[in-house]
C-alpha cells in the first residue's frame, strides 16, 4: 500500500527537526569555542569549571555509572557552561523600559533570529539517500527509490538562501528603533547601512560562482566541484569576497560596528536582557553557520573530500545511511572549521571605523565583484572555464585591482586613512626647548633579577 506521504517529503520533514536541533546545540557550543578560542589567544585559561552537575551532587549522580565518575571531563573543560549560560538568561530579570514600542520590541529579536533557523533548508547535508523499502506505522509502506537530504531540493535554492539571510537586517533595525535610544537607533541605522551595501559584493560574487557552475541547484555545485575541484582553487578572489560579507552580514568583527560598545554602549541590543537579549546571540551564531555553511557548498565542495577534482571519484553521490550519516559530519565538520575561523579574526583584527566599512564596500569591493562577473562571463562564453584559466583570471584582477588602488586614493584624498594626531606635551610631541625622557628612573626598574634583587632596597 503507498504511504500517505512521499519519501522525499517525510526525509525533508525529518532533516528539518534534526538540523534545528543541531545548529542550536552549535549556537550554544559555539558561543563555549568563543570564550576557549579568546582565552587561548589572550594567555588565559577560559571556562574551565562547569560541568554538567553544575555542583550539585545529586545532579552529578544522575550521570554517573556505578564507581565511575563521568562528570571529570566536563569539569575539566568546563563543557557545562552553555548550559549555565541558558539557564541565567532564562532566569534573569526581562525588563523593558517605559516608552518604548511594545509589539516591535518584542517582535524584533525573533525577526533577527528567524531567518537564520530558515536558511538552512535548502542546504543538502548528506547528499542523495538510496532509501529502503519499510512501513511505518499510521504512514504505510515507502521507500525504495532515491531522496535528498535536505529540508527542501528546490531549483533556486542558492537564491532563497541569499533572499532569506537579508531578512536578518529587518529585526536588528526595528530593535534599534523600538527601544527609543539614541545609541540603539544609531546602532539600527549602522546595521542597515552595512547590511545593505555588502548584499551587493556577496550576490555579485555568487552569480559569478553561477556563472562557473551553470546552475542554481545546491546538489549540482556539490557535483561540479567533485569533478572539478573545489572553487576556493579556481575563484580565490570570490571566495575572500564572499567571506567578507559573510562576516558583515552576520555583524562580526572587524564589522561589528551596530554594536561597537566603545561608541554605542551594546548599540542595537542596549535596552534588551533576559531571553529577547539571547535571542540576539542565538540570532549572531546561528548566522555565522548559516553563512558557513553556505560558503563551504559554493568554495568547499560541501560534504565532498576531494578537493582537486583527481583521482579516484572518492565521493559517491547515493549511497546507505552510514554514506549519509558520514556525509553531515564531513560537512558540519567544515562549517565548524570556518566558525573558528571567524572567531580567530574577531580576536585579532581590531574594528574599523564605520566610514572605513562603508569606503571598502562601495569604493572597493563592489566594483572588484563587478569586474569579476564581467571577467567570468567573458570566460565563460568562450568556454576557458579550467580552472587554472579561473585561477589565472582571479590573480590578474587582484593586481590590477592593486596597481589601481594608489590611484583611487589619491583621487579621494584618501579619507579613510588612520593618521595620528600629535598631542601638544606629550612625550611624542614635547613643548620646544624641553627634553623628554621615557626610561625608568627607580632601580628595581632597572634590575635584571628583581625577584633576587641584588640591589638593597629599604
């Protein structure tokens, strides 16, 4: 008898519920990786005490085998503090200040959060599962045939994904505005004015990934780089742009200027605590999967690994359950690689201004990715799509785009520069006639064993 659903339709269902359920547990886990991977590059230790018992013995118990104690790991990484960090937010105090806008100012931080638990449909997570014939009970029988794995197999799924990740602006910007604060408006309008001018470069970078792929189909750009590579080889300078705007897109640093707590206190999310003030960290991380997973099906073979295209054909497209079971975590793997990375970059690179954002995108990056669908359309017309000929294409744009940077400058007064304004009596502009000595005056300064100290001190 012929189930009441279609085997595609009950995978797809299926995928949906999964996948929510990993990306939140990727949100939590991620914000966990933020404090280690900070402490690590800061010298400190990081989160290191809570485990999941959270000191309570009779909780510790529960995990425990008999004469075996579980919970040592946990404690010594400290792999309980996600879930201490829900727990206080849902036990904080949800305040809300007179004057502002009620509806929106509840509404706004499930905007932000919603597009980026929606964006993920379209991305095909474990290929093509060659489906057994079983029953289910209430279903009937199905299977026995070919289904993907994803939420939705649909033919402009790149298109959707770009569409849906743009909606995440609308929330952050009806956050400022309703919380009626100046520093929260001023935050809305940054994030807006940024979001905005950097959809630009992100889809001109996409089309000319089209352009190279033929299609719109996320399972035929997997197939087109299983055979001929993964894109980051032969489009170097799309990937670097589409990487940029994926940070900006999801408000990381060096672009985190809606927040930017030196000029804006917390910017759009100042007047917001408790869970509507979660929903907003939910909304960051789960963005930065979204976009990694998105970067890693267009430049990194999504769940492929064969990165030349040579060789043996090591990625078979259908296969059983392990095959797609094997597939998620090589591909869940690389979006956890490239969430690190943004992580690393917002711990080294300080931010810039918001008028140095707002030149880089207008004044560089839109029309490099112009030039670049211009130059991939040429190519592409006349049949040079090799790789090394795409390679060859990228690295000749990126010098020309060099040799004509100085040029630009000059021409725009180059107004983004960071120029040092010298501070009359300071050290590094003294008053004329004065003599300015930096080097320590007292001994123990000046000591090379000051905690044997050869010098008597009293």
């Amino acid at each position: 008898m012929e189930g009441l659903i279609s085997p595609q339709l009950f995978v797809s269902l299926n995928v949906m519920v999964i996948v929510v359920h990993v990306i939140l547990v990727g949100v939590a886990y991620s914000i966990y990786l933020e404090r280690k991977i900070s402490a690590y590059i800061q010298d400190r230790v990081g989160p290191n005490r809570v485990g999941f018992g959270f000191g309570q013995a009779w909780l510790e118990s529960l995990f425990m085998l008999p004469g075996i104690k579980l919970l040592r790991l946990d404690r010594a990484f400290g792999l309980g503090q996600p879930l201490a960090d829900g727990l206080k937010f849902l036990l904080k105090e949800d305040y809300r200040p007179t004057n502002v806008d009620k509806i929106l100012f509840t509404l706004a931080p499930i905007m932000a959060v919603s597009p980026a638990f929606i964006g993920f449909m379209i991305i095909p997570w474990g290929g093509v599962w060659d489906m057994p014939v079983f029953n289910l009970p209430l279903i009937g029988e199905m299977g026995g045939e070919l289904v993907h794995v994803a939420g939705a197999n649909i033919n402009v799924g790149v298109i959707y994904l770009l569409a849906v990740g743009s909606l995440g602006v609308y929330g952050i910007t009806l956050g400022g505005w309703a919380s009626n604060n100046k520093y929260s408006f001023l935050g809305g309008l940054r994030c807006t004015a940024q979001m905005i001018s950097y959809e630009i470069p992100m889809g001109l970078s996409l089309l000319a990934v089209v352009l190279v792929v033929g299609s719109f189909m996320p399972d035929q750009m997997i197939a087109h780089q299983a055979e001929n590579g993964w894109l980051i080889f032969s489009m170097p300078l799309a990937a670097i742009l589409f990487f940029v705007c994926a940070l900006a897109e999801s408000n990381r640093a060096p672009f985190d200027n809606a927040e930017a707590e030196q000029e804006l206190v917390g910017g759009y999310h100042t007047e917001y605590s408790s869970m509507r003030f979660a929903l907003y960290f939910l909304a960051e991380y789960s963005h930065m999967i979204t976009s990694s997973a998105f970067f890693a099906l267009l430049f990194l073979g999504g769940w492929g690994l064969n990165p030349f295209g040579v060789g043996p054909h090591m990625d078979p497209v259908a296969g059983s359950i392990l095959l797609v079971l094997g597939k998620f975590g090589i591909y869940f793997g690389k979006v956890m690689l490239l969430v690190c990375f943004m992580m690393v970059i917002r711990w080294t690179l300080p931010r810039m201004r918001f008028d140095q954002i707002m030149m880089l995108g207008w004044h560089a990056l839109i029309p490099i990715a112009l030039a670049l669908v211009i130059v991939t359309s040429v190519l592409r017309q006349f049949g040079m799509t090799e790789w090394w000929m795409l390679t060859l294409a990228n690295i000749g744009l990126v010098s020309v785009a060099m040799a004509l940077q100085p040029m630009l400058q000059r021409s725009l007064g180059n107004p983004t520069e960071n120029r040092k304004v010298p501070l009359y009596g300071s050290r590094f502009s003294p008053v004329p006639g004065t003599a300015v000595n930096t080097a320590p005056t007292d001994p123990m300064a000046l000591e090379d064993r000051p905690v044997q100290g050869t010098i008597q001190t009293t």
